[in-house]
C-alpha cells in the first residue's frame, strides 16, 4: 500500500499464486457476493494514493484510465493523511470512483477504537455509486520486524480483526474490503477462514503475471493490487470486474 509514515517501508513480496479472475457480480448491502461470475477479459483499472502522492492531477488519472482510487485516510488513532480531503475529492470532481482505507496498528488500540477513528476521519460510506467500502490495510509490521504480527497471537489477531469490522458495519453499513497479502494472512490468523464469506478482498502480489494463491477462505480477489509503480499516481490496481460493476459494487449491490 501506498506509505506516508516514517520510517519509510518496503512492501512485502508475495507468495506466488495463480490468477484465475472471477468477476464480482455484485454484492449486498454489506456482504460480498456468495459466488464470483465468469472471467472478466477486461477489469476495470484503478490505483491506491498516500501523502506520497501529494497533489494528485485527477484529471490525468482519468485520462490514463484510471476508473478507482483508494486514499490513504488514516493510521492507528494519531494520523490523518494531509492530502486526504484534496485527493478524496478531487478523484471525485473527475469521475473516479473513490474509497478510504486504514493502516492498522494492531499493537497500538482495539479494532473498534481505530475503526471509529477511521470512519470519523474519512472512512465513512454512501450508496452513491462514487464511494467503495472502507477499506482495512493489514500486514506485516513495517516498525518492527520480530513483531510482524504486531506481538497478537493468531487467535487475537482475528478478534482484532473483527471488532474493527464490526465497528466500521455498525457506522456505515458496510463490511471493510480487506488488503493483506496471502503470507501475512495465513501466518498471522492462522490461515482462519472465518472472514472470507463477509468480506471482499483487496489481495497485494506485485511482479507476477496473476494474483496467485489467495489467503484461507478466499476462493476469488476483489481488488488486485499488482505494481507499487505504473501509468497511474501511486500503486497500480485492477478490479475484477467490468466499471459497471464496480459502480453496483461500490453502490452495495
């Protein structure tokens, strides 16, 4: 995911998975749909932004083709991106479907207290076909390498994880999409499977051809985040689906 915190953090390479791209037929309200419909010959191409990427030019995302983007909105209880509100709506004012997301902090506060945190800064949700579900960006520690789970036992780590989705379905009405890669997942939840069927996922798998393998429970990927770099400001992304599903997507249907 796209960084603005000190120290600076290298994303972390994935494990090899093959890319067998269902498209999303749509969702309900705040559930993912329960099954993916055929192969999608063209999805829809998007990108996630930070305060890395400052003043965005919106108009020139669009023109390249950019149809989504996720801003960085929020880290732990105690960061707000800068640039949120100018790059938030500015993807907007050009036509671009947008979204929030969340780097958690698992070591710092409950789930529900950051989730509350998020959504109260940025992270909120409308069915108005310009607004993706909030999303939760969980992976390895970038600040500590011997605590790449944050110091949470695996069980621990799933209640985290629920109680921030609960919080964020509690004041928006949505599931969170989750970004994480299929390593972290199933080192760090102990390859649970008990999030799979109420949540889209955001699956992280740069320099491969496909987006692989994915985490316990996944049986297809949402969001493919498949470069740190491209045509695009920031990371580069695809939705597996046509834009006119990820208008019903983002909608909640």
């Amino acid at each position: 995911m796209a960084r603005d915190r000190k120290p600076s953090r290298r994303r972390a390479r994935l494990v090899a998975v093959s890319m067998t791209a269902l498209a999303v037929a749509g969702v309900a309200l705040v559930e993912i749909p329960a099954s993916a419909a055929r192969p999608v010959a063209n999805p829809a191409k998007g990108h996630d932004v930070s305060s890395h990427q400052k003043n965005v030019d919106w108009p020139s995302a669009k023109a390249k083709g950019a149809t989504f983007v996720y801003v960085k909105a929020t880290e732990s209880t105690d960061y707000v991106n800068p640039y949120f509100a100018e790059q938030y709506d500015g993807a907007r004012t050009a036509g671009i479907v947008r979204g929030a997301y969340h780097f958690a902090r698992p070591d710092k506060s409950s789930g529900a207290t950051q989730a509350a945190y998020f959504v109260a800064h940025g992270g909120d949700w409308k069915a108005d076909g310009w607004t993706l579900p909030p999303a939760l960006d969980i992976e390895y520690n970038p600040y500590d390498k011997k605590r790449g789970c944050y110091g949470l036992s695996k069980a621990k780590m799933v209640g985290w994880i629920k109680a921030f989705s609960a919080e964020v379905r509690r004041e928006t009405g949505r599931r969170p999409v989750i970004y994480t890669t299929a390593h972290w997942w199933n080192t760090c939840t102990g390859s649970s499977t008990a999030l799979a069927s109420t949540h889209a996922l955001w699956i992280a798998r740069h320099e491969s051809a496909d987006a692989g393998s994915l985490p316990a429970g996944w049986s297809y990927w949402t969001f493919w985040q498949y470069d740190n770099s491209g045509s695009l400001p920031g990371d580069q992304n695809l939705f597996n689906g046509t834009a006119g599903q990820l208008k019903k997507f983002a909608r909640g249907y």
